[in-house]
C-alpha cells in the first residue's frame, strides 16, 4: 500500500519564494540607487548638493533594509543546512558578511559620519555580496 501524495517530503516552496523575493528587493535596490538612480539624477543636471542629500537620505534606509532582508534569508537558509552549517556555506557566509557591513556602516555613521569613503566601501561591500548571493543556488531547490 503506497501513501497519499500529500504524504511525500515536498521542498517548502514559501521559504523558496521569501528567498526570491528577498533578495531581488535588496539587492536590487542596492544596485539600482548607486548605479542607476544617481548617475541620472546627475546626467538630467540636478544639483549636486541635492543628489548627495537624497543619497545621504536613501543609503541607510536600504542599508538598512538589506540586513533585514539578509536576516530574512538566513531564517530560510538555517533549516537547510543547519547552524553549523551557516558558516560553512557561501550563501550563508556571504548574508552574515552583509549583516556585519551593515552594522558596520550604522556604527560608521553614528561615530564617524565625516567617514564618506568608509560608507560608501560599507555599501560597495554590500552590493557586491548580493550579487555574489544572487549567482548562489536558492536553497531547497534541486540545483545543488
């Protein structure tokens, strides 16, 4: 007598989709201010006095956004590889980079906020770990 269907191990497609959507939203977002939004903010001739304004406004609101969607992550990722294994997978190396740059960056810019270079290394460091996320397989899938 064979189960139902319903009985079968099935992957948890909901933690699969909140992976997805997590990240495309933080990493994306990440990218598209620095590269796409403030380049043309420039390029249509607005002044740069108010493009830093919007930035200085703008940057740690996603900063800040990406450590939550990271944590996020990292609930999806735990079950599937364990604690011990957040440490030894890239994908988990690469969210527990991003949560420790972005403290790094709130606590750049609360004791040092004359430190532009350093925040924007923080910002670069973390936009580069997304996309470095974004070629990782999601867990749960068969990819791996």
């Amino acid at each position: 007598m064979s189960k139902s269907a319903i009985f079968k191990r099935q992957p948890l497609r909901a933690g699969i989709i909140s992976w997805q959507l997590a990240q495309t939203f933080w990493v994306g977002g990440l990218w598209l201010l620095h590269f796409v939004m403030l380049p043309a903010l420039d390029k249509i001739g607005l002044a740069p006095l108010l493009i830093e304004a919007i930035a200085e406004t703008l940057n740690p609101l996603l900063v800040g956004f990406a450590a939550f969607c990271a944590l996020l992550q990292l609930l999806v990722l735990w079950p599937v590889v364990g604690l011990r294994g957040l440490w030894r997978d890239t994908r988990g190396q690469l969210l527990l980079t991003v949560l420790a740059m972005a403290l790094v960056y709130f606590g750049v810019r609360e004791w040092a906020p004359q430190a532009m270079r350093w925040l924007l290394f923080n910002y670069l460091v973390l936009a580069l770990c997304g996309l470095l996320l974004v070629l990782q397989p999601v867990p749960g899938s068969r990819a791996r």
